[in-house]
C-alpha cells in the first residue's frame, strides 16, 4: 500500500519481482478530499488556518477543490498476474502522515519496508525468523531520491553502456497497465488483458518506419 506519488513507479517494480506480465485489472476511486464541500471557503476561521499551515506540493496549486481537473485523489487496484500471483495497490492523496508502503508475501519469505521511512526488512514464512533488516538514509525531494539515482542510471548507459535497471519495454508495460487500471475504473469492471498484449507484441514487431 503506498500514498500519492505515480503508480506506475510501483507497477513496474512489482513486475520486476513478479517476474510476469499481468493479466487482468480491477480498480475503484475518484475524489472524495479534493471536492467544492471540503474547500476552506465553508471552513471555520480555526479550520481554515490549520489547513493553510500544510505544505503544497510538486506543481501545485492553490484551487483544488472546485477545478475542472480529472484526476482523483484516491485509488484502490486489484492486479492478477500471468503466473498466479496478485497485487492490492492502494494510493491516497490527502494522508497526514505521510508513507510509501510495500509487502511482497511468498510461500518462503515475506519482504516489506518504506520509502518514505527508509527501511526494509525480510521475514523467513516458516520460522518467522529476522533474515535481513537495515535503515537507508535518504532525502523527500525529487521521488525520495530516485530521480538523481534514474538520472544517473540513464547516463552511465548513454556514456558507458550500462544496462538499464529497468529496460524501455518493461516501463511501456507498466504504462499500458497503468492505463488499463484506470479504465476498468471508469467503467467499473474487470478487465482481461490477453488482448491488449497481443496487440503489443503486434506493435514491437513492426518495422518501426511503419509506427
């Protein structure tokens, strides 16, 4: 579970551990926080003074609660992967106390921590033994340091020739899922992706003066 930030980010990371393509989405949101009743206009004095003193973030702005914008400020998804295994995603844009949250559970370990907390922690599933735990210095600005660290991986392989963490194809991948959640949560149903993969795959084996 994590609060705010780009989706995407953690599609692709949990594909990563994944290991597979997913292969159906479900989601439900919209906006509940960010709406004309919870505008400080209809606050009392004491309210609206409390909510001034919260910091505004990246690329804000001040007129948030009656704009035309579509995007939502709270999102849950449901990911079933090709292999079997399953994903709950939850983002919220209005959280006090701020976390980016994640569990991977397997039927040998169970390993979690939190970007915004630093810390990360493995558990054995059967004797619930400690296997690996450390604390991460790290900074709030710029993803929690990940944009200095993409920038650096993007110029090593521009310079040097380096892999990229992650290739062009899984970022496209966690794009198009990213996508397909939102679409099944406009429409409000299921949505089976054997076809929009096989479109892909259509897609990346034409020429590409014909794209």
């Amino acid at each position: 579970m994590r609060c705010a930030g780009d989706d995407r980010l953690g599609i692709d990371l949990y594909a990563s551990v994944v290991g597979a393509r997913p292969s159906a989405v479900s989601s439900f949101g919209g906006r509940k926080s960010f709406v004309p009743d919870n505008a400080p206009a209809v606050m009392s004095n004491a309210e609206r003074e409390q909510y001034y003193r919260k910091p505004s973030g990246w690329n804000a702005t001040e007129n948030v609660f009656d704009s035309d914008a579509d995007i939502v400020d709270y999102q849950t998804a449901l990911i079933e992967y090709e292999n079997g295994a399953t994903m709950a995603f939850h983002a919220n844009l209005n959280v006090p106390n701020q976390f980016r949250r994640f569990c991977v559970i397997g039927s040998k370990g169970m390993a979690e921590g939190d970007f915004v907390r630093n810390n990360f922690a493995v558990h054995d599933s059967a004797s619930g033994e400690l296997l690996f735990e450390k604390r991460y210095s790290g900074v709030e600005e710029d993803h929690y340091g990940a944009d200095d660290q993409m920038a650096a991986d993007i110029t090593r392989n521009l310079r040097e020739g380096e892999s990229l963490p992650v290739g062009i194809i899984d970022a496209l991948e966690a794009g198009l899922t990213a996508i397909k959640i939102d679409e099944a949560r406009k429409e409000r149903q299921l949505i089976e992706l054997g076809e929009t993969w096989a479109r892909f795959e259509a897609t990346l084996r034409q020429p590409s003066e014909s794209r």
